[in-house]
C-alpha cells in the first residue's frame, strides 16, 4: 500500500484528489494539510466525505510532512509549491505537482509570466504530467508538473495531426471555455454567483499564463517555435471546460482521413475518446470523470479544421490527471481509481 499525502487539501482540487483517493485500492491517504482549516476533520470541511475519510487538517512545513508519504500531491499556488517540492524531494518522496511552477522548462519565459523562480534546478528534471503524450518520461521521474486545465483539453485535440503534419502550425486559433471552479476556491469578485450567473465572458485575452505552457508543449510536437492566439471564457457552471479550436489544413484532407490519424493515436488510450458519426462533445458528458472527449470537422469551404475538445477540469484537468500521473510513478495500473463513469445529468 503507497502512502499519500495531499499539500493544500482544502482548494476544490485538493477536495477532488480527496474524493478520487478514497477509492483508490492501490493507496492509503496519510495526511492533508490546511492553514486554513487545521485541526478540522477533512469531512467538516467538505460534507461530501462524510463516512468517507477521518483525517483531520494539519499545519506543516514541507520539512515536516516529509515523512508521512511515498508520494505527495502539492496541491498549492504557484510560488508556494517552489518552495515545499525541494524539501519533499531532499526527503526521499515522489511528488506531483499540481502548480505551475515546474510546467515550463525555460526558467526566463517562467519569470516573464509569473516571478522569481526559486527552484531554477528542477526545471529541467520535471516532466510535463501528460501521459498521453510523456508517459515514458512521466514512469522514469520523481517530479511531474501536472499539466494545466486548458493546456490538457488543448494539447490532446492537436497533438495527433500535428506530430502526423496536417496542420498549418501557424493558423491555430484556440478559443476557450472553463466553469469558475477553474479560478480556485478563495473568494474573489469575479467569481462571486451575482458576477458570473445570468452571464458569459472572455477574461486576461492575449495574457493569459496557460499560453506559454500550450507552446511549450506544441513547439515539442512540431520540433519549432510556436505562437498561438488563446482567449479564455468563463461561463456559468461549476465545472467543465470546452475548447474549440481552428487550423488551416496542410492538403485537402477528407473528414475520416483525420479521423483516422487521431483514432490511430489514441488506440491504446483508455482516457481519450473520439466522438464520430455526428457528435460532438459536451462538458456535461464528460462530468466527473477522467474522460478527454473529442470530435473534429473538415470546413471544405475555408479549408480549415475545426477541433472541439470537452473535459472535466477539476478531474483530467487537474485531480485525476494527477492520479493518473501518480499510478505510472508508482508502477500502478494506469487507470487504477480512475475508471468512473461520468455523471449524467
């Protein structure tokens, strides 16, 4: 049995990875910390898991959770997982990290869109958490940047005909939709239910720190620099995310010509599925679960392929994600903990 220990177990992220632990066979979850919450039991905090889980918030250093898991979870913000991942690591555990402190592998292009790093050295030894695409990378570290919500729904949608060459890497226009449980659990004024209900809108356009991760990542698919437009919405709804994304075709490619590439790709994928005949994905057929839900169409008239990609970002956007990276770093089944049906309606 693996010990597991959850850094910041009170976000809606560090509740998700509760709620996916607790029926894990493979583990024993160990410790949660919380400064907010410490000394109350995990269930007070969220009556969810009630019946489910005794254990009560603490209060540590990074130093002294060191030794009560294998494998931690660093559910926390940026900056503050630079400074807790080293000691974890100096102490022997496996790490998780679920902040974007080690997704970017270019220490100046991390100080450009947040700050001061740290921890410049583990930049390098991270692995960017996406097993579709990392896996060999993902089983051989100690350290796994757990990818972002938006990057995760984009990448899976462009990685196949990109890495196969039918895609113009220069025309892709990425647009965008998260629920606000995407922005964190703290209380901020756009996010509150009178600010957000009843409405729909984009935010940071042009700005937003996902951007450098998505052309990080496609630039390695493509073996090149990368610049993508990326506008984010927020809508409505607590969870889910949809991106639709847009590329000029390299050829004059027939609709289940594409299809077959991604289908190719994601054969052995258990967590990815390639919606065809007609449908399209939606963010309340992906709830709950650790599913990446696809669908492509071919616009013969602008000679452009559209790619619509549904998750759950709160699960393959973050939380299971996060357990699917910790299964592989543990020689656990893949998809151990993980094989949920997703919730309907």
């Amino acid at each position: 049995m693996i010990r597991v220990g959850i850094i910041g177990a009170s976000g809606y992220t560090g509740a998700e990875l509760v709620r996916l632990l607790v029926n894990h066979s493979g583990v024993e979850l160990t410790l949660a910390t919380s400064r907010q919450y410490a000394g109350k039991p995990l269930a007070a905090v969220f009556p969810h898991l009630a019946g489910r889980t005794e254990l009560v918030c603490e209060n540590l250093s990074g130093l002294e959770a060191a030794g009560r898991a294998d494998l931690f979870f660093t559910a926390v913000p940026h900056q503050t997982a630079m400074n807790v991942v080293p000691e974890l690591l100096a102490a022997g555990a496996k790490v998780v990290d679920l902040s974007a402190d080690f997704r970017l592998h270019d220490q100046g292009v991390y100080e450009e869109w947040y700050q001061a790093h740290s921890a410049p050295e583990l930049l390098a030894e991270a692995a960017y958490g996406l097993p579709e695409l990392h896996r060999s990378a993902i089983t051989r570290s100690r350290l796994v940047a757990n990818p972002g919500c938006y990057p995760t729904s984009v990448l899976l949608a462009l990685a196949p005909l990109l890495k196969a060459g039918c895609l113009d890497p220069d025309s892709l226009i990425i647009d965008a939709k998260s629920g606000t449980s995407g922005a964190g659990r703290a209380a901020q004024t756009g996010t509150m239910y009178c600010e957000v209900t009843d409405g729909f809108r984009a935010y940071k356009v042009g700005a937003h720190r996902h951007t450098p991760e998505i052309e990080q990542e496609l630039g390695k698919l493509c073996d090149r620099e990368m610049t993508v437009s990326f506008t984010p919405h927020l809508v409505p709804m607590s969870r889910g995310m949809l991106s639709t994304i847009y590329a000029d075709l390299r050829g004059n490619y027939e609709q289940v010509e594409v299809e077959r590439v991604v289908a190719d790709f994601y054969r052995q994928e258990p967590f990815v599925r390639l919606l065809t005949a007609g449908q399209l994905p939606a963010t309340q057929y992906v709830r709950g679960s650790n599913y990446c839900d696809l669908a492509l169409r071919v616009d013969r008239r602008t000679g452009r392929l559209v790619m619509l990609s549904a998750i759950d970002n709160l699960v393959k956007g973050a939380a299971g994600q996060a357990v699917q990276n910790m299964n592989l770093l543990c020689g656990l089944p893949e998809g151990q903990g993980l094989e949920i049906v997703p919730l309907f309606p």
